[in-house]
C-alpha cells in the first residue's frame, strides 16, 4: 500500500511538471503582432547636401517583430538607412518604414539648392519666372526691381521680346514693370523665383560676405566667368555667372566682367540693394531700381 502511495505521488508530481513546462512554452512562444508604426515627420523640405533622421516608433513597444526596415522611392534624389535621409538631386522622394506588416511614410521635398552660412541658395539663376535657368553658369533673365517680367540676357532692345511680350524698355519708377517708391520691398506677387523660393534679401546677401565663413574665388566654369562661393564648414559652394546688367536704357553690357543681383530690399526711394560680384571683389552695392539685373534666389 505504501508503494502505491509512492508511485501515485511520482505521477502527479511528473505531470505537474510537464504542466508548467507546457504552460511556460506557451508563453516564450507568443506571438506579438505590430499594430502600428509611425515617423516623427511625415513631410519635411531639404536642400541638397542636407540630410536629416526620421524616428520611427513601433507598437506595441513588445512587439515580436519590431525591427523597422527603410526604403526610399527614388534612390536618385534621396537615400535612407537607419532612419538617416541623405539628399542626392531635387524632387519628391517617399521615404517608407516599416516593421511587421505595418508601413509608414514621409514626403520628402528636395530643393535645388544648397546650404551656405545658414541660408539656403539656389544653385541656379532665375530664367523665365517660375523656372531655373538650366546650368549654374546660364544667365537667366534680367529683372527690373519688383518685377515679374523678365528680359534675355542678351540681345539690344527692340530686337527682343520679354516674357509679357514687351518690347519696350521700362525706366520710370512709376511704370508698367516698376512699383510706385513707396514699396520698400520685393512683393511676393512680384516675385519671379520658382516655387519654394524668394528674392534674397540685403541681409542674407550679407551673409555671403561674411569672409570668416564663407570663400569667395573668381573662376570659370565652362569657359564662363563668375563667382564661386564656398561655406567654409561643410564645403558647400555655388557659382554666379557674371552676367553683367541692363541699364537705365535696357542695353546689355559687361557680360563677364561683372555681375548683378538683385536683392528684395530696398536703399531708399528710387535704389536698393545688390550682390556684385568682380574679378577684383565682391561686395554689396545699390542702384536704381529701373536697372535690369540677375536673381539667385534663396528658400522661403
């Protein structure tokens, strides 16, 4: 009797056993589903150059499958890895997360310019307003100050026809392509620079001449003359043509020899402020409002 005792305690004990060991079985093996994934920016705007880190976050926090994989829709314009987007050209990139079966995303806007002592320029002159010229050493078009009518750098007036269809030269302050003196700034309105970019203003032309951050060479690139500006810290650099101006007549001249640039602020009630650039220097200068100068714009 003792031994049946024995025998029926060794049993029970045996399958309290194989309990708890099925019941903690049960449990490492569960399965905890992703129920969401989301980034800390679902749209953000860079310029080239630029990067920034997208922070993924995945639920729930114990969530079996939590590794978060990136992918982004156009490797030519932006990379990502570890949450790290890298700019490559201008465009729209998705940048995609994702952990489990869950995905999120973030619209990424790259703009064609580069960060210089702060400020965001473009890497090319205006053309016809609203559009870039197509290479860094092309003039673009002339703008008279507070103007969105643009004129061909090159060629006489009268034998030219500007953007609105002109022909003739405006040099009033009060005409058709120049805003009444009062205006002591470049008019959104009026503004030519394509989208997600605006006419500098004197202060940030400043920032360009500011010789402890930023380099300024006298160069060429294809054979045209110009001015190469370079941020000290992270190396970026843009060129401005020497495009020369048109003057109170319209006429063209000094193509490469110097160049112009329009700034949105203003001297006083018949000049404002500009970049020039030189084989000798750059520096700022004013003039009078009716000249016809480039614009290198900078973000909004």
């Amino acid at each position: 009797m003792k031994k049946l005792k024995s025998i029926s305690f060794w049993l029970l004990l045996t399958q309290g056993m194989v309990a708890t060991i099925f019941t903690s079985c049960s449990k490492d093996d569960e399965t905890i589903a992703v129920t969401e994934i989301t980034l800390d920016k679902t749209t953000l705007t860079l310029a080239l150059s630029e990067d920034t880190t997208l922070t993924a976050t995945v639920s729930p926090s114990d969530a079996s499958d939590n590794a978060v994989t990136w992918t982004s829709s156009d490797v030519t314009k932006a990379t990502v890895a570890n949450g790290k987007v890298t700019t490559i050209a201008a465009g729209i990139v998705t940048i995609t997360a994702k952990a489990g079966d869950k995905t999120a995303t973030s619209t990424v806007t790259i703009l064609d310019g580069v960060k210089i002592n702060g400020v965001i320029w473009a890497t090319k002159n205006v053309a016809a307003p609203g559009a870039f010229a197509t290479n860094p050493e092309d003039a673009g078009m002339f703008y008279q100050w507070n103007s969105k009518v643009g004129w061909p750098a090159t060629g006489d007036i009268g034998g030219i026809t500007a953007t609105d269809g002109s022909t003739d030269w405006k040099n009033t302050w009060t005409g058709d392509y120049i805003t009444p003196s009062s205006t002591d700034t470049w008019t959104s309105t009026n503004d030519p620079s394509p989208a997600g970019f605006r006419v500098p203003t004197y202060t940030e032309i400043q920032t360009l001449l500011n010789s402890e951050k930023v380099t300024s060479t006298w160069t060429t690139v294809n054979s045209v003359s110009g001015c190469k500006f370079t941020d000290i810290t992270s190396g970026n650099s843009i060129f401005l043509p020497a495009s020369g101006d048109r003057n109170l007549n319209g006429t063209n001249s000094n193509a490469g020899s110097w160049g112009l640039y329009w700034s949105s602020s203003t001297d006083n009630a018949d000049y404002a402020y500009d970049l020039y650039i030189h084989s000798s220097g750059t520096n700022w200068d004013t003039n009078p409002r009716a000249f016809g100068f480039t614009v290198r714009p900078v973000t909004e």
